[in-house]
C-alpha cells in the first residue's frame, strides 16, 4: 500500500456518502466514501493509502478524464519483472509505488526521472489512520 500523510481540508456528505478534499503538499487529493470515522475532520492530519495496482500513470495527457486526482510525479526508479513493473513515484515528499505491466511500462518508454502525471479515483483513496498531532 502507498501511503502519504495530508491534511483534511473539506468534508461533503450526501445522504450516506462522502468527498473528502486533503491537502497533499500542495496538490488537491480527493476520497469517496461509504463511511468516515468521526475523528476525521477538517484541519486533521491522516495517513491516507493506495493500493498500488490502482495507481495509474499518464505521458503527454491531453483531454478530459474521470480521474478525480491528476497529480504530478517524478520517476524515481522502474523495476522490470518478467510480467509487471514496479514504479517508484516522487510526489512533493512523499513516495508511491505503481504496479503496471511490463509491457505498458516499455510502451511508454518511461525512465527514471521522467516527470509524469498519476492517475488516481476517489474511490481507491483510503483513509489509514487520524494522526493525532
């Protein structure tokens, strides 16, 4: 699992779910959820994870997307399997990892410290923990 610390900045509930806006060195990272722990609230720091076969990864992107978080990475390394790459990612502080195929991988002729766009939904944004600062 991915995970990045952030800061809550806005809660919208409709009915049962919820959009959560976090603060992510100085990006905007949004959640869909069914349920929200009470301690979570606006101006509180969490641990948020991805799992990283949900993290999708974009060169020369062009048009609109669905994806809620279209955030700007830096390629820290790629690991080449036999079937599967594993792409470590600088945002701000904060390091993820992408698990994409190897083929997708050479397609996009990705390389290490190749700025690239990270394309996460809302609904495979979870929160790990409150951090009680």
């Amino acid at each position: 699992m991915s995970q990045m610390v952030a800061t809550v900045k806005s809660i919208v509930n409709y009915e049962q779910i919820n959009i959560v806006e976090f603060e992510l060195q100085g990006f905007t990272l949004k959640m869909m959820s069914l349920d929200l722990n009470e301690k979570v609230q606006v101006g509180k720091r969490v641990q948020v994870g991805v799992k990283p076969s949900n993290i999708a990864l974009a060169k020369d992107l062009t048009g609109e997307l669905s994806f809620s978080n279209q955030l700007k990475a830096t390629i820290e390394n790629i690991d080449n399997g036999e079937l599967l790459s594993s792409i470590t990612l600088k945002i701000g502080e904060s390091i993820l990892e992408s698990i994409i195929t190897k083929s997708s991988s050479k397609r996009m002729k990705l390389e290490k410290n190749e700025n690239i766009i990270v394309l996460i939904k809302a609904s495979d944004v979870s929160i790990m923990e409150v951090l009680n600062d």
